[in-house]
C-alpha cells in the first residue's frame, strides 16, 4: 500500500526537533483538497525557523513546515465543481478563516500568536514538506500545464517561486503603481525584494534598486529592464542624493527582512527621495520599530501603507501574468534553482537554501 512521506517537525528547539516519518495518504474531506507535492521551496532562514523561536513565527507543534509549493490533485471533498483529480496546481499558502476572514494564517509557516489566527492553525497545520498535502480547496489554484510547460518550456521546479512573487504584487498592488512611473525598492537584492524589482519592471515602471550587495545589483541592472541601483553605504544623507540622482520617485517599496536587527538607514533615504503626494508600501518582516521624519511626511503629503501577504484575487491574477508572459520566470528571466533534496537530507537542503538567499536563487525538495 503507497504511503506518505513528510517532515514533522515535532518542537521548536536547537538542535531542530524534526522527524522523517511515514503516514497515510489522506483522503480529501469535504472543503478541502489533497495534493501530491511535486517541489516545494525552502527558504533561506527556515533551517533557523524550526529550531529558533521568532517574534511572530509561531505555529503549533507537531507540525509540516512548508509553504510555497505545486503540485497534483489526487483528491478533492465532494463540494469541488472545478478541480479535478491529475491537474497541476500551485498551492496557496495564505489561508483565512471562512467566518473570519481577518484571521489569517500562512499555512507550513505561521500563524502570528494571533488567538483567532492559532485556533485556524490547529486546522491546517500541516505545509507541503511532505509528499501528500491536504489543504483548503480555495488554496489551491489550477495552472495551465500545457502553457507553462510546453510553451514557456519552465520545469515544474521553477513554478514556485510564484508563491513568492505573489507577496511582492500584493504589495505592489497595494500603492496602485502605474507604468510609467519610478519606484525605489529595498532592499532589493534579496529573494523578495528582488521580486519586487521583477514585478514593477515588467509593469512598466522605472526601478531605483537599493541594496550593499554590488555583484547582484549589477546583475539586476543587467538583466531587468528599467532598473537603475545605488550601492548602499549607510549614510542617510549620501544615499538620499544618490536616489536623487535619477529624479524623485513616486513609490517606495521596503522589503526590510526579519533578519534585520536594527533600524535600516535606507527607509529614510528613500522616503526624502519621493515627491510629492508619494505613496509608500511596507512589506517586509522586520520586528523592530522605525524612527519616521514627521514633517517630511506631512510637508509631502506622504501616505504610508502596510501590506500582508496579497488577496485571493492578487495570486491568481500574478499567476495569469506568469502564463500569458507578462512576468517571467526560470533561467530566461536570470533565476537559478541552486539545489534539489528529497525530504530525507533536509539537513543539507537547510545548508544550501542558507547560502542562497539572493535574488532569484531557490532551493527546493521534491518529495
């Protein structure tokens, strides 16, 4: 009889309590659907995040980490009218609850300490570390195969990075950036700021590319359209001209990580950057707090907006964008899948997502 494999990971604690184990497939419930998982990315700090407590980052154990995924139907609850059994999918992993749907979740990841938010985690908590995920039926999204595949030529492993891709349009989405314009990203060498970058480009918008790392900038610069970048030095002041350098902008999109452990200097560089009336999304993880220069924000008529994750409809209209070709993705577009692993090396598969935490870099498992 086939089974399951998964990682379970059983606490949070150094060194990581996870455990390869097998189970049942299981059988799709009403409202939901199962998914054999064909690659799903691990990203640079989960290594940290199963054996370290993070602000934020908490999800019950035992758990299945796990959350930007695709893979195939093999079953679905009785209320399906659209999925079906074979199809290729890309899993959704921002989940709410369907009588609240302020309590969110990122499914294989976090639940934010929220209470509505932990009692919807002890529901779905189990990500796609695994070979066969159960997940809401709303969160798993159709993918034209025949498209993706056989047209645009990508392997199944490239398909995830939409999930990431996913989080930078929300954002993006969330200040109503228009082509034509210029918007300051950072930073921006990083997986998803660096998405950001992508996403604003093929919008049509002129990027100013903020980042310390040169080597990837310059790959940035050379391989995305309408990017200009600055090298960042730290200096609030230098870095500010240095922006100004390519006209005010009129977006600003930080990506600040939850790596960061004190305040970034090129928040303020960028927001004495904008013009007038320019609007600011924050989208990264950062615990601290920020220091904001008050009267810039009231002498430029400044609005400043956070964003969580992306709305249902956000996902699937990126994914759209992926099939018709308005963003690419893969090896044409400069991506690199820099490692594979099956779900028993995860030890190995945690050291090379670690270093490969740049810009359009992947590591994924393919259970």
């Amino acid at each position: 009889m086939a089974e399951a494999k998964a990682l379970v990971v059983h606490s949070v604690k150094s060194p990581a309590d996870i455990k390869f184990t097998t189970r049942e497939i299981p059988k799709a419930t009403p409202g939901s659907a199962v998914v054999r998982v064909l690659a799903t990315i691990i990203g640079p700090g989960h290594g940290y995040l199963v054996s370290h407590e993070v602000p934020g980052f908490s999800f019950p154990t035992p758990c299945v980490y796990g959350n930007q995924s695709v893979g195939r139907v093999v079953s679905v609850g009785p209320d399906a009218v659209s999925l079906k059994e074979g199809q290729l999918v890309l899993i959704d992993p921002f989940a709410s609850a369907r009588d609240d749907s302020t309590a969110e979740i990122i499914i294989g990841l976090m639940d934010s300490g929220e209470p509505k938010a932990q009692q919807l985690s002890q529901t779905w908590r189990d990500g796609c570390w695994q070979t066969h995920a159960m997940m809401p039926l709303e969160n798993v999204i159709p993918l034209d195969e025949d498209t993706l595949v056989n047209k645009h030529g990508y392997a199944i492993e490239e398909l995830p990075i939409m999930a990431r891709f996913s989080v930078a349009y929300g954002a993006i989405s969330n200040i109503d950036l228009k082509a034509g314009e210029t918007i300051i990203i950072g930073p921006a060498t990083g997986q998803f700021g660096g998405a950001a970058v992508e996403l604003a480009s093929a919008l049509g918008a002129r990027v100013i590319a903020l980042g310390r790392n040169q080597e990837v900038l310059a790959k940035l610069k050379a391989t995305v359209p309408r990017v200009e970048t600055v090298a960042l030095t730290g200096d609030v002041q230098k870095d500010a001209q240095a922006i100004q350098a390519f006209g005010l902008a009129d977006a600003f999109l930080d990506s600040t990580p939850h790596t960061a452990h004190e305040e970034p200097s090129h928040i303020k560089s960028a927001l004495f950057s904008l013009r007038k009336r320019g609007r600011v999304a924050f989208m990264g993880g950062m615990a601290g707090n920020l220091t904001i220069p008050y009267f810039i924000l009231i002498l430029k008529s400044l609005v400043l907006k956070g964003k969580w994750m992306y709305t249902p409809e956000e996902i699937r209209r990126l994914v759209k964008m992926v099939e018709v070709g308005t963003v690419k993705i893969g090896k044409a577009a400069g991506h690199e899948l820099k490692g594979k692993f099956q779900l028993e090396d995860y030890e190995a598969a945690f050291e090379a997502a670690a270093k490969n935490a740049a810009w359009g870099q992947s590591v994924v498992f393919t259970p």
